[in-house]
C-alpha cells in the first residue's frame, strides 16, 4: 500500500505541500507538547511561585492544540491566610489559544473525575499585592465534575457522591475575582466535625456567586457580604455522646433516626425570609454518656431570625430545657459574631445535671482561687433583653462543694448558690454562694485545721451585657462571722514552724473576715478580726498568756502574690500575765499599725511601723536582763505609770527585729533595738529615768552595762533595720 494514497497525489503540488507541513507541524506538536507536559519544564512554568500557587501532575497527553488530559492531579494555592488544595484522579481541559492575546489565560472547560478538595486556614499568611488592573487574567468558564469524593473545609468533613461546576476570574498581580454562578452537591454523603461524624445519608445542594471586585473591597469574611448563597439538606442526624466519665471528656457520636432538614438564602450578608433549619438531635452526655432525649433546634427566618430549643424533662438526672430566642434583623455579622448578642431578646429555661460545675466560676474569675468541685444539678431561668441579662432571671445550685484559696489558706464546705440579675445601668449578675459549714487548712497541708466556722458568704457581682466578659469587672465579696479556732498552735507554721524567738504555745479564738477582690483576686479590701482566750505564747523568751484581739484592716490586698497593706490593723492585750505566772494578770497593751505590709509568699514576712500604748515598760525591760539584774532605779520604772511607745518591726519566719523603739511617760525614756534572727537575742537599749542614765548591750546570755555616756554609745550602735522612707509630701 503507498504511503501517500494515489488520490493525494493527484492533487496539485501546492496541495501536497501544504498537507505535508501540517501533518510535519502536528508531528511536531505531538512531539514538543507531550514533552512539555511530561518533563519538568512544565513544572518550571507552572510552580513559578510556589508559595503562592504549586501544581503536580502524573501523566498527561495532548492530542489537539489547546486541549491536555492529565491524571494524578494536585494543586494548591494560597491567598491570605486560607490555603486551597485540589485533587483529581484525571482531569481535562480546553484552552482558549486567541485569548492568550489578550493577556488571558481562558479556560471554557475542565472537567474532573475522582475529585478531592480542602479549604483550611493558617496562621502564616502572604500580604496581598495593592490593586492593579496590569496582570493576567485567568478564567475559568466551567470546572466540573460528577464524581467528587469528599470536600473538607477547616474542620468540617464531607464525603460521598458529589458533583459540582464551578466557574470564577481572577486578575492577577491585584486584580478583581469573581465567581460565577456554580452549583455542588452530594448524594449519600457522611458530615463529620472536628472528626466527630454527625449526619448519616445527607444530600446536600449548594449554589453560589459574588460579583466581581477587587480584594480591598470585601477581603476575607467580608465576600460573604456580597455573596448570594443557597444551601439545602436532608439528612439523617447522628446522636451526639458526650461522655465525662474519664480523665478527659470524650466527644463521639451513635446512629439513630434524627433529622436535619435546611433550605437557607443568604443574600449579601443577611439570610432570606423563608429561610429555615430544624434539626432533631438525640443527646447523650453524663458519666458514660447516659441518654439525656432528643434535642430539638429549628430557625425560621422573617423579618427577625428566631431560634428555639427545646429537650424534653429526663425523670432521672432532671435534665430539660426550653429556649425561645429573637435575633432583631436578618444580617449576620460574620466578622464580629459577639454583634449579634445585643440584638438578642428572649427566655431560656431548662435544668442539667453537670458532673463539673467549675465551669460557672471560670465566667467569674480569671485565676483559679474560687472553684465549685464536683458537679450538681443547675436549674436556670434566663430572660433577656438586647443582648442584656434582665431582671427576673435566676440560676440555683441547690448543693456543691465550693473551694476559696485566699492567701495560703483553702476554704471548704458544701454550699448552695444562687444566681440573679441586679437592675442597673448596666444590669449586675450577681452570685450568692452560701456556705452553711466550712472549715479552713494551709493550702499545703489540707487534713490540718486553722478554723471552722457557720454560715459563710461569697458574692460574686459583674456586667450582666452578655457581650460583656462577664469576669473583667467582677467583684467578690467573701465574709464569715465567729468561726471557731480551736488552737492557735497551728499558725506556728506561720511562725517559722514555731521553733524561732516567736511562738505560740495555746489558745483558741473566734475569727470573722470581711473581704473583697477582684476576678484575679489581686486587689481587695477588708477585715479579719480574731478574739483570742488563753493565748498563750513566748517572745524573746518571755512567757505571756491572756487574752488577744486582732483587727487586721487589709487596705490593698495582692491575693495572687500574696501581698497585703495592714495599715490601720490594731491589736489588743488584756489579762495578760508576764513570766511564770508568779505575776498579776493584770497587763495590758494596744498596738497600732501606722503602716503594715504582709508578703505571704515564701518566706512569710511582716513589716510594719507601729504606734504603742503599755500599761508599763515591764515586757520591753524583761527581754534584755532578769528583774534582779537591773539597779533599783530602774525597777521603779515599772511603777511610772502608761507609757506610749512606737517602733520599726520586721518578723519573718519566727525571726523578729525591732528598731526605732522609743517609749515616753512623763518619768521616763526608753530607746531600744532588737536582733531575735536565729533563736538568739542581741540588741541594745537606753534608759533614762530623769538624770540618770544606763545602756544595756545584750548578746545571746551575755549582757553588759553602759553607764557613762550612755546615750551616745546606744547612738553609735548600728542599726538592724533600715531607716524608714520619709513619707512623701
């Protein structure tokens, strides 16, 4: 058979040479355009940037100019911060050639089997190019498939028998997009979220389109604005499993015969009237994720969108709830959704058994000092406003462990709480947990007692606007009166473990407080006030007892770095018997704090400036010598009457030091310093009894006498505290 048939070369010359160049042309096309698409210079061309745009392809085949197959297909892109990425088994494509003339890159057709596609965000973005009109356009008429596998955007899943064409342009180097009418689908499809499976055999219709505009003019969230969008499903809903039993909650989900039906049109930001959703949710949540009842959800969209739950009352954990919501206007604030709240009116009502209920004092407080253990049944009638917790609204606890760590120390008991909204402008939410028994223990040492006490209180009061963080401007208020303090032996721990110069040996009291802070616990004002009997402790030494009263006035209080301004806290001694109780018991004293600074954090330490009021000097005398060891000039001190003192102290851990100690009647004068660090006494003193004069140098057991030139040698004598700042003026 001849090669070129005979009927051909009958044709005249120009002829054959005219089809033997296009069959050479064609020749050559095959040849270059199967390399091209098949070597890496395709890729060289195509993953200029890839960063920005990448595509991988296995296989491809030209046969026609303008038209490619190409199997094992993968392409991805990034705009922003949300990353496209797209999957085919095979793709394949027509290409308009004329209109590469025109700087565009005209695609009328794709069409795509085995299709897999995901739309997710990152948190590195690229900076978008400033707008321009100078770049290539690329159109893409119609990308089609009828054989989509699965779509996955963010954490929403969704796989089964899809189809869809979608159509857009965009110019590059800042150039408008737009997105042409397309349309996507499933059959049979499965939805899970956040891997969690929720719908069961779901057709779902989707249509979509947004004008053309350039990125500055809607960026990100803001295309919903332009966008007009119709979503439709039908499907079976899956029974959500909420299980608390373990050490962590699980999430899961169960077949059963719900429903989900949707149609929903949404039209440059705001959904259509018509629009509607009802969804019928089996629940189960609880310890091993016990049956709770079918969950019923719907929104109907008028001229207002309206939300409405409703669970039917479970008779054994007491569970139920009914909601009817009013959303004002049918725009969604994609970008903000916490706008939505203040166009918010309506009631919810239900009840819940929670195997946790800490989580209502997470809305509270910011830091963990005030926590509910254990879980409860919370019963809750909510009524509200534009977007406003209103008057009428209550929440109860009737039984909970509550927990308060306020400065080292746990507070516990089993409370009831009772949550309201105060009217106001704005309205207060306000929590009143009640604590009919409560006992308190080092937060260290939870089996030892300090105190327990009947009837304590915790308020707890912030902005009810629930657009508001409820916390930001929460107030607490925690007070107890008279709780018992059944031996003072246990704040030696305080003392330095009571094996210092400072330590109690017995005692009991009766303590109330009075405290606020705020959601941190970092600043509070309040009171602590203990009456002590019996109390029995040693100083420097000296063997006291009799009866006490504390008034600590807590002006700024640090509760999460333990520290606390005391100034104004008073204390005061009665009945007390000085030594071995061969005395009468009939001293007393009264102490003033000018200023007083607590830093409860490790080591305890006290610093204060302190204004005295003795009944005589006979305590400050008995720290340096024995009573026989002073002259009798001395000892007739001790009958000179009330004697006003004020002095510089710090105590830290069973360590005291004392200095700028002066004490004046109208007889006498006294200067005085103390070292009692480390189990020993050293200091120095100066007495003055008219024209006499002694200083006393007092070193562990070691004392000795100073005589002449007594005060200049107590002035020449170092210090064991700095000199306090002068207060500014």
């Amino acid at each position: 058979m001849p090669l070129i048939p005979e009927r051909v070369r009958r044709w005249p010359r120009s002829w054959r040479v005219a089809l033997l160049s296009l069959l050479a042309l064609y020749a050559l096309y095959l040849i270059a355009g199967n390399v091209f698409l098949n070597t890496p210079l395709f890729d060289a061309v195509t993953n200029r940037k890839p960063e920005k745009f990448s595509m991988q392809t296995g296989p491809a085949l030209t046969l026609l100019p303008g038209h490619a197959v190409v199997w094992n297909l993968r392409m991805r892109g990034q705009a922003g911060h949300t990353v496209y990425i797209f999957r085919a088994d095979r793709a394949g494509a027509w290409i308009d050639l004329p209109a590469l003339f025109r700087r565009e890159v005209r695609i009328p057709r794709i069409d795509a089997t085995g299709v897999e596609a995901e739309v997710e965000r990152v948190d590195k973005g690229i900076p978008p190019p400033p707008r321009s009109d100078r770049g290539w356009t690329l159109r893409f008429d119609a990308i089609h498939s009828d054989s989509i596998r699965s779509g996955r955007f963010g954490t929403l899943f969704i796989a089964g028998q899809g189809h869809g064409t979608v159509g857009f342009l965009k110019q590059l180097k800042g150039g408008p997009s737009e997105l042409f009418d397309s349309t996507a689908g499933f059959e049979k499809a499965e939805v899970t979220v956040g891997g969690v499976r929720v719908l069961d055999d779901a057709h779902i219709a989707a249509r979509f389109h947004f004008p053309r505009h350039y990125r500055d003019e809607a960026p990100g969230l803001r295309k919903l604005d332009i966008t007009w969008a119709q979503l439709q499903v039908d499907a079976r809903s899956r029974a959500v499993e909420i299980d608390t039993g373990g050490p962590h909650v699980s999430v899961g989900s169960a077949p059963s015969n719900a429903r989900l039906t949707g149609d929903v049109v949404l039209d440059r930001g705001a959904l259509q009237p018509g629009s509607r959703v009802v969804w019928r949710v089996p629940v189960h949540a609880g310890v091993n994720a016990d049956d709770r009842g079918l969950l019923a959800l719907q929104l109907d969209v008028a001229q207002d969108m309206r939300v409405q739950a409703r669970l039917p009352r479970d008779p054994e954990t007491g569970s139920e709830l009914h909601a009817d919501l009013r959303i004002t206007g049918r725009k969604i604030p994609f970008r903000a959704p916490a706008e939505l709240l203040p166009r918010l009116t309506g009631q919810v009502q239900g009840a819940w058994k929670f195997e946790s209920l800490n989580w209502i004092a997470d809305l509270f407080v910011r830091k963990p000092w005030f926590h509910l253990d254990g879980g409860g049944l919370l019963e809750g009638d909510l009524k509200i406003a534009d977007g406003q917790l209103a008057a009428g609204s209550t929440l109860d606890i009737p039984q909970v462990a509550a927990v308060a760590e306020v400065a080292g120390v746990r507070l516990l008991g089993q409370a009831n709480a009772h949550g309201s909204i105060v009217a106001g402008e704005p309205a207060q939410a306000q929590l009143d947990v009640k604590i009919p028994a409560f006992r308190a223990a080092p937060t260290d040492a939870p089996k030892a007692l300090l105190f327990d006490g009947h009837a304590m209180a915790l308020t707890l009061r912030g902005d009810a606007r629930l657009q508001q963080q409820l916390r930001d401007g929460m107030r607490a208020h925690l007070r107890f009166n008279d709780a018992r303090v059944p031996d003072l032996t246990a704040y030696n721990r305080y003392l330095g473990g009571g094996t210092g110069n400072v330590r109690l040996l017995g005692g009991t009291g009766l303590l109330s407080g009075d405290v606020e802070m705020d959601s941190a616990g970092r600043v509070g004002t309040g009171r602590a006030d203990l009456r002590g009997r019996g109390a029995q402790l040693q100083v420097a030494g000296i063997a006291l007892r009799g009866d006490a009263q504390l008034q600590a006035r807590v002006k700024r209080a640090d509760f999460d770095a333990k520290q606390f301004d005391l100034g104004g806290t008073t204390v005061a001694l009665r009945n007390i018997q000085v030594g071995d109780g061969a005395g009468q018991n009939n001293w007393w004293g009264t102490v003033a704090l000018r200023q007083g600074h607590i830093d409860a954090a490790a080591p305890f330490e006290v610093t204060a400036q302190a204004d005295l009021r003795l009944r005589d000097a006979g305590p400050l005398l008995g720290v340096f010598a024995e009573r026989s060891a002073y002259p009798r000039w001395v000892l007739g001190m001790l009958d000179s009457g009330e004697v006003q003192a004020s002095g510089q102290l710090r105590w830290r851990s069973g360590e005291m030091w004392v200095d700028d100690l002066q004490a004046e009647n109208e007889r006498l004068s006294l200067r005085a310093r103390l070292d009692l660090a480390q189990a020993r006494r050293r200091g120095n003193l100066y007495l003055r009894w008219g024209v006499l004069g002694a200083g006393i140098e007092l070193d562990g057991e070691q004392r000795k006498w100073h005589l002449a030139g007594a005060r200049d040698w107590y002035d020449q004598q170092p210090r064991v505290l700095p000199a306090p700042k002068a207060a500014p003026r």
